[in-house]
C-alpha cells in the first residue's frame, strides 16, 4: 500500500484580532494525499466569533461566502486579479514547500503491526464460534483486516472497529469473525499495511479450544511448582539430618 493513501491536514497560519470582546480570526490549512501539487488543496477560512463568514480554497478557485457579509467579501475579493492570483499561489508557496519536509522525515514513516488471533464464544448469533483478529502498534494509521477460509475470502458475518488511536502515534484495530466450525478447514487472517512488502498472513491453530489451552498451561504450570517445591522441601531435610547429633541408646 502506497504512502498516497495518507491524508493530513496542515494547518500554517492562524491570525487573531480582537476587539472589545469580539473575536476575529483566519485559519489556513492544507488538505493533501500526497506531495503532488493536483493532490493538495489549499484552503483559507475567516471566523468573526466563531462563525465562518467567508473561505478561500484551491480546488474551487475563489473566495465563498457564507453569510450575508461574507458574500459581500466574496465578490470583493473574486473581483480583485491580484488577490485570486495570490491565494492561488499558496498551495505552493506554504503548502507544496511544507508537505515536502513532512513527506521524508514523518509520513513516509511506518510501523510493522502485530496480530494476535483468538477465540471466544459470540454474544448472541446464528453461529456457535467467534475468532477475534486482534492488530495492535501499527502507522500509519490506514490498514486493511481480511478474513479467509480454505482459500475463500469471508465477507459475511465479519464486524470490525475502528482505528483506536493509542495516543503515542499508534493504532489497533479488531476484526471478529463469527462461524460455525467444520473439520480440516484454514481459517486466517490477513492484514495489509502501508509497512508491509506482502500482506501479513496469521493462521488460527483449532486443534485444541482457548479453554483448553488455557487449563493445560494452568496444569502445567502446577506441576512444575510442585516439583519445585518439593526439591526444596528435600533439599532442607538433608541438610538438617547433617546436622543432627546421634546419642546412643543404652
């Protein structure tokens, strides 16, 4: 997946003037995809206490109003060759010039995710068996959770979220897919992200239920402490027969 897939605002300019409590102020910002000039949108806003009254953007070629007083300013300014010339002019000046810097040393950026697959019995629904495909600490922030079966893609009974942003520039996102089990099937999940050479391919193992992986690892585990605490309880009874003091008997 190619890094035009991202899109990001710029934002560059924000003047304020205020006045006995009245706010007045102007935001621009650039709308891009890519560092290509036909893929970046320059637009320019003007607020008067909170309210847009009139906006400049790139793709549309002149100023809009948005209220009586900003049709006015609209006019005035459209009429005006050097000011449509100068606003025109932004989307490279600001915007192309920024975007460039952004490019190389911030969003061509990306992180490798890493999926966990696991089971879990559904809420409610026409199928017994549920597989979570779980994405986590990946950028950017686009990315694409497929499910296939033998081979088939699955597009039916598959929800996902969102991109949950993690608040450190990473994200994670979860795929569940419900269905109901069949004997020597391959059931995978497949993601696909801007970090990856090939799509990322995790195969769910049903040779044994979560459940019950989870009480031979408890079991396991139990063992493996009891053997070490009897080692030790071992361990002290020798060393205090050492040191016992044998009286003989009459």
């Amino acid at each position: 997946m190619a890094s035009s897939f991202i899109s990001v605002c710029l934002v560059f300019i924000i003047s304020l003037y205020t006045a006995d409590g009245f706010l007045f102020y102007v935001v621009g910002h650039c709308d891009f995809s890519s560092t290509e000039l036909k893929d970046i949108e320059f637009i320019r806003s003007f607020y008067y206490n909170k309210l847009k009254f009139t906006e400049f953007s790139s793709s549309v070629g002149k100023f809009v109003g948005y209220t009586e007083y900003g049709v006015k300013n609209a006019e005035y300014w459209n009429n005006d060759t050097s000011i449509l010339a100068g606003m025109k002019a932004s989307s490279v000046m600001y915007c192309q010039h920024n975007i460039g810097n952004w490019y190389p040393n911030i969003l061509s950026k990306s992180v490798k995710p890493y999926v966990v697959l696991s089971s879990m019995t559904p809420p409610a629904g026409k199928h017994p068996s549920m597989l979570v495909c779980s994405v986590y600490d990946f950028y950017p922030k686009l990315i694409t959770v497929k499910w296939f079966r033998d081979g088939q893609e699955v597009t039916s009974d598959v929800t996902s979220t969102d991109e949950l942003a993690d608040a450190d520039w990473f994200y994670q996102i979860h795929s569940h897919l419900e269905y109901t089990p069949k004997s020597g099937e391959k059931i995978s999940c497949v993601v696909e992200h801007a970090s990856l050479k090939e799509p990322l391919v995790t195969d769910w193992d049903p040779s044994m239920p979560e459940s019950e992986r989870n009480k031979v690892a408890i079991g396991a585990s139990g063992l493996i402490l009891g053997l070490i605490l009897s080692l030790a309880g071992f361990i002290y009874y020798k060393r205090k027969a050492r040191g016992r003091i044998l009286v003989p008997s009459h």
